[in-house]
C-alpha cells in the first residue's frame, strides 16, 4: 500500500507569523528585571521573615517548613536554597536569585523564597 505523502510549501503568511513570533520572544527576553534587595520568606502563605539581600556578612537563615528545617544562604545580592529536607531538591537546583519578582519554592516543605524590593518593574505582562 502507498502512503500518502503531504507536501506543503511554506507561504507569505507562514514566515510572518514565525517572524513575529521570534519578535516577541526577544522583546520579552529584552525587558530588563530590577534588582531587588530584599527577600520574603514565607511558610504555609504566613510571612516568617524579611531579610536584605545586602547583609553586611554571609548569612544562613535557618526555616521551619512542614517537613523540617531548610537553610537559605544570602550574600552579595542574591539568595539560595543552600540545604532542604525535600527529597527532590528542586529548590536547591533552582540557583541564585536576585531580582525584583524572582521567587524559589520548595512545595513539599511549603516554603516561598521572594526578592521583594527595589524599583517595580515596567511591565507586568504581555499580551496578545
């Protein structure tokens, strides 16, 4: 039996639309975030802390989430998960961060890592 073999030819319209596409997509990637310099820490949706992210020395802050404790480590502008009691560790492998909107969770410890502060950003979203 033969197969049916579809071609198609790519029109006018077909690179418009991937050219806008990848427009937008530079745009977005283009609009710069404002450095925050504070970071909320909250547990079960309850603030538990604000801390600068410009402390005069390293600082480890130690959390109570549901499941045990986890150290967020903060110096020079940017704050991380440095040890968690989840066992997937993804907020662990979430890095560094540093600017205004930034967050890291750890669902299973029900922890919310927010940088806060600075200047707002200029967009809060982008539509089409």
């Amino acid at each position: 039996m033969k197969e049916a073999c579809v071609h198609y030819k790519l029109r006018y319209g077909d690179f418009a639309v991937a050219g806008i596409l990848i427009a937008a997509a530079i745009a977005f990637m283009s609009v710069p975030l404002k450095q925050g310099s504070m970071i909320q820490i909250q547990v079960q949706s309850r603030t538990v802390g604000v801390y600068s992210l410009y402390p005069d020395k390293p600082k480890t802050i130690a959390v109570t989430g549901i499941i045990g404790t986890m150290h967020i480590h903060v110096e020079h502008g940017y704050a991380w998960v440095a040890d968690s009691p989840c066992t997937n560790k993804l907020c662990r492998k979430t890095g560094r961060i540093s600017r205004q909107g930034e967050i890291i969770v750890c669902l299973p410890n029900r922890v919310v890592i927010t940088v806060t502060g600075g200047e707002p950003r200029d967009i809060d979203a982008i539509t089409m």
